[in-house]
C-alpha cells in the first residue's frame, strides 16, 4: 500500500471498500468483514492499516504471577510500538460476550496513538468517550466503565473480531459500520475499483438524487449504472 491509496482509503468508508473489492474481484460474495454492530468513539473516524494484534482478558484476575504479567504487558507495548506503518491495532476480548473490562479509554489511546497506529478495532469494551485520544478512532464491542482486571493473555496472534478473522500484518480498513481485511490479491487494483464504483454510483446519484423520475427513467439510469460497474 502507497501512500496515494492509504490516503485514498482514509478518504472513504468501510461500506466503499467492501463494494470496491467485489469491483476488483468481478463477482459478489467477499465475505471477509465483521458481523453485527459495532461501537465507534468517533462517527467520522477512519483508520486503515496493517494489524499489530493481541487478546485480553478481564473478568477474572490473571492466575499467573504478577511480574509475569507486567512484563507480558511492556512486552506488548513494546509489540505495539513496531512494525510497518500504517498499522491498526486490533484486540479480542476472550471474555466476549460477557466482556466486562474497558482496556481502551483515555490512557490507551494516548499511548497507543503516540506509538503512531491509527486506531484500535476491538470486540471489547471502551470508555471515557469524551477523553479519547483525538484523531485515534475505536471500533468496540460494548461501552462501559470499569477496566475489570484486564490483562494481556498474549499477541501477535490470530484473532477474531464480531465474526471476522484477522491475522498479523493483514490490511485493515475500520469505521462506524465495522471493519474489513482487504485481500492481498485486490490491493494492487484496488484504487481503480474504487474509481470504478464511485464513477458507476454517479450516475444513479445523479439520475435520481432531487428529482422526481418515472419508472421508464429509472430503468434507462439502471442499466447505464450496470453497465459502467461491469
């Protein structure tokens, strides 16, 4: 990914780019994108980029020692901290769907913004929606406002967010509707399938947005729309 087609993808949305791989793939049925709804600290925000990936939990207190924890947990930062940019930090709640600890609120997303990731992706829990680092989005699970015992079980790891598989260094594109992994295989092309898409929306936008159109109109702005999409 270039730096043309990163900016390209923080300028569109998540439902954009679903569309657009269909576009470069020549057929319907892509099905790598998260299931349900999804939680956004930010309604505007766009994050894309290569996943850096970990798995926590909160309800319980860890049963391992606690220095085992703290250094599992600077290791993590540390993981955090490395690795291509633009890169999306992306967590599981094990706990999930009893999931009870808040692991992002104010101190994580100044940390973890300040590390240079572009947001975090997450079937967890966040809070302090009002003190969220600006211009770091979450797409969460669930709000709440405790941090439980949370802890970091391990990372770099697959893992699995809202029905969605997620691997280290897979290219993520996430806002308010959910997330999707871009295949490898479109990334080259994905830029013209999305001028593609938008160019073939355009007609029907312009057709119909404003206007009062009869059937027989419809049907003619239709098949130009098929026809450019194609």
């Amino acid at each position: 990914m270039d730096a043309a087609l990163h900016d390209l993808l923080k300028s569109v949305d998540t439902p954009t780019v679903c569309n657009a791989i269909e576009v470069a793939q020549g057929k319907r049925g892509f099905n790598g994108f998260t299931r349900g709804t999804m939680l956004a600290s930010d309604p505007d925000g766009v994050m894309v980029g290569y996943a850096r990936t970990a798995r926590i939990r909160a309800v319980a207190p860890p049963t391992e020692a606690p220095e085992v924890i703290k250094a599992r947990r600077m290791a993590y930062y540390k993981y955090m901290s490395e690795g291509d940019r633009p890169s999306v930090c992306v967590v599981q709640d094990l706990d999930v769907p009893n999931a009870i600890g808040a692991y992002w609120g104010e101190v994580n997303t100044n940390i973890h913004k300040a590390f240079g990731l572009s947001g975090t992706l997450t079937d967890g829990v966040m809070r302090d929606l009002g003190d969220v680092a600006e211009g770091y989005p979450v797409v969460a699970g669930s709000v709440g406002p405790s941090h439980g015992f949370v802890h970091v079980v391990d990372y770099d790891t697959p893992v699995r967010i809202h029905g969605l598989d997620i691997r280290p260094g897979d290219l993520v594109h996430a806002d308010g509707h959910g997330a999707v992994v871009v295949p490898e295989d479109v990334i080259a092309g994905l830029a013209d399938a999305i001028a593609t898409l938008m160019r073939s929306e355009a007609i029907v936008f312009d057709g119909v947005k404003g206007k009062r159109v009869t059937f027989d109109e419809f049907e003619s702005i239709w098949a130009a729309f098929e026809a450019a999409r194609t």
